[in-house]
C-alpha cells in the first residue's frame, strides 16, 4: 500500500461499491483514489478547507472526478451546505477538530447527511500519543454531542498508534 496508515484506514471504512463516500479534509486525495478504485456506481465527495489540497486532490483524481464517481470542493465541515446530499459512510484522518475540540457544529452538519445506518469513521494518529489516549479524545467528542460509539480499532504503523472510532448519529441506532 501507498502508505500504511491510509491503506488501513481504506481498509477499515471497506467501501461497498454503490455506496455514498464523504471525505472529510482530503489533502492531496490519497485516500480518496483508493476510495474510488473501489467505486462502481457510487459517489464521492471529498471536502478539505485548502484550495490548494483540492487542486492536488482533483489532478490526482482527474479519470474519477470525469467519470462522475468523485467530486472535490473546498469547504469547512462546520459551514459545509450539501444541500439534500446523503451519505452511508463519513471519514476523516487526522482532523483535529475531533480529537483536540468539541465538534458540536460538525456532527451537527453531518448528523442531517447520514444516512440511516450510516456510520461515521473517524481516524487519527499523532506520534506523541498512545491509542488508549487517542480513542478516549475522540469517543469524548462524539459522545458528549449524542453520537454512538459502535465500534473502534487500533493499528500501528511506523511506530505510531493509529485508531478509528466508528460512531452512529443520535436517533439513527438499528
């Protein structure tokens, strides 16, 4: 894999191939291709607040975006407008707004594009920070805003603890 730590957060998302993908923070769109290599007639949109990110992340994505399974656009999660746009699964790697703040105003944003059953992953890692601490930060931020942790993972890859809390938006529960 390209790089470990993004393989493994591709892997752990395990995108269906009608499914609906939003990318939160998409930087160059590493992620993003190995998203939509396993794309057949599902939808990505991939979101990060650089301009420049979603120029590098276009280019690198160029076939999908003109085969209409990838959209990028530059925007802040918190004033993002999808209009009626609905997701099966959300991710972000290492955005910091849900390991380091409360993300009230982002979960807000996402909570009314999540679709039923849908899952929220989110994914982080930093080198001076063991899993235990890591998962406990972002299960605080999502739990303190009515989501549901389901489920969470760790995985090292170079030395550094990477984990992903997988979470349910309140009223969405199975």
């Amino acid at each position: 894999m390209a790089d470990d730590r993004i393989g493994w957060a591709v892997e752990m998302l395990a995108p269906k191939p009608s499914e609906r993908i939003l990318e939160i923070g998409c930087g160059h769109g590493v992620a993003a291709t190995m998203v939509c290599d396993r794309l057949i007639d599902g939808r990505m949109l991939a979101i990060d607040r650089s301009a420049a990110m979603i120029e590098a992340a276009r280019r690198r994505n160029a076939a999908f975006v003109a085969a209409g399974r990838a959209e990028f656009q530059v925007a802040e999660l918190a004033r993002a407008d999808f209009g009626n746009a609905v997701f099966d699964k959300v991710f972000a790697l290492r955005v910091g707004i849900f390991a380091r703040g409360n993300p009230e105003r982002e979960l807000s944003v996402l909570r009314r594009h999540l679709a039923p059953q849908g899952r929220l992953f989110l994914f982080h890692d930093e080198p001076t920070r063991g899993a235990r601490d890591l998962v406990g930060c972002l299960e605080a931020g999502v739990s303190r805003n009515g989501w549901t942790v389901q489920a969470w993972m760790t995985h090292e890859a170079k030395g550094c603890d990477i984990v992903c809390v997988v979470a349910e938006a309140p009223g969405l529960a199975i």
